[in-house]
C-alpha cells in the first residue's frame, strides 16, 4: 500500500477513537491516522495535510459532523476527499441528509470490524492487509479498484425523499386495501375476495395457484372463493401481496430486468421463510413475517428503478456501479420508503438493519427470524445446501431460534416449492 495513504478520524469518544486506529493501523500496511476530537481541530488539519478520507461521527456537541462535511464540500481543496459518516443506529434521517450533503458512505455505531475494513478499503481504492496476502499467494494485483457510487443517483433519490415523492414506486391499490384490512382487523374471505375481483389478471393467477402441485387436491378449483378457502385465507393474502407487489420488480432495460427478477425470488424467498420459522415457533403476530420478509429490501427496488430513469438520459452503470449503489444505499433508502408507506416501525427498522449482524443478536426474535430467513434462503439452492452446515453466522442464529438441521432441510425444501409455485 502507498505509505502517503492517510485517514483523518474525527471522534469525541477517546475509546472509539483509539479503537478505530487500532483497527486500520493493524490491517492497512502503511497507513497513516491522524485523530481529532472536535471538528474545529478537524478543520485546521485539513488545511494542513492532504488526507486520503475523513471518518467523521455526525453527532458531536458544538461543530457536528454536518457542519465539517459542509465545508469540506464547498472548498476546492478539500471537496475531493471521501467522507465516511458514523452515525447512531436509529438515525436513519441523518443517514439521508448526510448522503444529499455529500457523505461518500456511511456506517452504523456500534460498528462491527468486517464492515468498518471494507467501506474503508472501497473509499481509499485499496486492500487490507488480509487481502493483500491472499490475492499475492494467488499471484494477483495486491489492490483492485472498486468504482465510485454514481453521485446523480444518489442526488435524485435523495430529492424525491425529501420532497415527498418515491416517483413511481407505490404498492398496489389490491395490496394497500389487503393490507388495510388486515391491520383494521377487518380481513375476511368476502372482503378479500371483492378487492381481488378488481383485477382479472389476479384473479386467474389466484386460481391458478390454488391449482398448482402445491396446493391440489382431487378437484380443481374454479372460483376465486373456493381457490382462497383452498389455499387459506391468511395463505392467500400473502399470495395476493406477492403477486400484486411483483409488478413493482420489473424494468424495460433487460440488464436491470434479470437484477430485479433475481431480488423478487429473494424477497419472496425470504418472505415464507420466515413466515414458515414463525409458524414453528409459535410466534404471534406471524401474518406480518410473510409481508415484512417481503419488503425487507425494498429500498434497492427503489435505487434501480431511478437507475433506470437516469439512464435514459445517461450510460447505464455498469453491474459493479449498480451491485455498489444497492449494497451501500437500500438500507437507509427502504426504511424511508416505508415510513412514507405508513408502514409499522418493525418494518422500517428491519429495512434499516437487517445486514447489521450486531443488531440482529440484540433484537426482538420476530425481527431476528426475518433477519435470519434473508441469509438462509441464500442457501435455498439445493447445490448451496452443502455450503449452510459450514457457515458460522447460519449455525449461530440458527441455535438462538432452536432450528436444528433437519429444521433448515425442511424449511429450505418447502421454500423452494413455495417458489416455484407462486413464480
């Protein structure tokens, strides 16, 4: 690594401070850190020396992480320099006026080592120490550029938000009624069955479900009435919230098409899986499991489609450009989506965190079991079966719900049917 690579840390908390150093001094060879307490000192090293990123806390009494980004930006000298935003883990609001102000990244506090090594490694173009071993064994470059997240992408979801408009991206008039009813208490087969009724195209589906191998019984169904009391009414209703949400996973570019159809298998994957693990448990409240494993990654279905409008206008990015943009921003950008969705505040915080591994360890079992089902049905293909006995984070959480092997083999085999059923 180029020993002028140095990172500005600007950090109140001495301990978090100390502990940030320790962590990049050991797994970046050469790396220079310098530490500030206060954004004023921040600002008066930077006038000084020409650091290669700034991790900033963005809550900090007098001068905020805020105000030191703003005028980072706005100078010619510094405006350059990549800023990394530390924030609190309910803070999501910050996490949306950091990124419009120009944060390059940001990450969660309490932060966990892995994730705090890779944003750093992405912003300064290099590789860990770690990395670097591994890819000179493989007789490979010691560091690979990672591409820049695409600022007008960013910009313009960040302005919709913040005046109130998700562009096009609303859940369907069948699914916000579903769901209506169901939260008012007032879901029956009847009142199902009117809502559904208004789209003939649902209708079919439905049926045509209730029809499939993993549903039929002797006869075939031929109404809607009889496919609902055949599949279950609260069976029905999470049918109905997919088929109807999976017009929302869909785009006329072909590239974006096959990004989108591959998150729409995932989130409703994820969905009966954690509504199946729900079940398990005897977990109350488990009708919400199927709709909040749904929508847990709501916000990259969001990102892609402003990808696609900017792209009319511009070069499509490239998948890389498009996987970075997903993996940094969905979060922050679905628990927004969400909150102006009106939806349960278990929802946004699941949207929030749910790649967060600390989180998941601390939170309640139902936001755990969603949590849980989004990195098992990683494995639901039967040739990454073999891979979930050896993966430790799997076998972790998986102890904390009580879910033996059989449990996972079981799970993952309804799962895969479930899908091939309803896609």
């Amino acid at each position: 690594m180029n020993r002028q690579k140095s990172v500005l840390v600007v950090e109140d908390d001495h301990h978090v401070a100390l502990a940030i150093e320790a962590i990049l001094a050991k797994n970046f060879d050469g790396l220079e850190v310098v530490k500030a307490e206060s954004c004023r000192m921040a600002w008066d090293l930077l006038q000084t020396t020409p650091f290669s990123l700034v991790i900033s806390d963005w809550n900090m009494p007098s001068r905020t992480g805020a105000d030191l980004l703003q005028d980072i930006r706005a100078s010619y000298r510094t405006q350059h320099i990549p800023f990394l935003m530390a924030t609190a883990r309910s803070d999501k609001l910050s996490v949306i006026t950091a990124i419009k102000a120009g944060a390059s990244d940001f990450i969660c506090k309490p932060f966990e080592k892995q994730s705090l090594l890779e944003k750093v490694a992405h912003l300064l173009g290099v590789a860990t120490v770690a990395d670097e071993a591994s890819e000179e064994k493989c007789g490979q470059a010691a560091a690979t550029e990672q591409p820049e997240k695409r600022p007008e992408v960013v910009e313009e979801i960040a302005r919709r938000l913040n005046k109130g408009d998700a562009g096009s991206l609303m859940l369907p008039n069948v699914a916000l009624k579903i769901q209506e009813m169901i939260r008012a208490n007032e879901a029956s087969v009847d009142g199902v069955c009117d809502a559904v009724r208004l789209d003939p195209a649902l209708t079919t589906r439905l049926v045509g479900i209730a029809n499939s191998p993993y549903y039929l019984r002797s006869q075939s169904c031929k109404t809607l009435h009889d496919a609902i009391m055949r599949i279950g009414f609260k069976e029905a209703s999470h049918c109905i919230m997919a088929l109807t949400t999976r017009e929302l996973f869909s785009a006329h570019t072909p590239q974006l098409n096959e990004v989108l159809q591959k998150q729409w298998e995932h989130a409703l994957a994820t969905g009966f899986c954690a509504e199946l693990i729900a079940k398990k448990k005897a977990l109350s409240g488990s009708e919400d499991y199927f709709t909040m494993g749904l929508l847990h990654d709501i916000g990259k279905i969001l990102l892609l489609n402003i990808v696609e409008e900017l792209a009319k206008s511009r070069e499509l990015p490239t998948p890389e450009e498009i996987d970075h943009i997903l993996d940094s921003l969905h979060a922050a950008f679905g628990a927004e989506l969400l909150k102006r969705w009106n939806f349960p505040e278990n929802f946004i915080n699941l949207a929030l965190h749910h790649h967060e591994m600390e989180y998941l360890r601390r939170c309640a079992k139902g936001v755990l079991v969603v949590g849980f089902s989004n990195l098992l049905v990683k494995f639901k293909d039967e040739k990454e079966s073999v891979r979930l006995l050896k993966d430790p984070l799997l076998l972790e959480f998986s102890g904390m719900l009580n879910l033996g092997e059989e449990d996972l083999a079981e799970i993952l085999d309804e799962v895969r049917n479930y899908v091939r059923s309803v896609s």
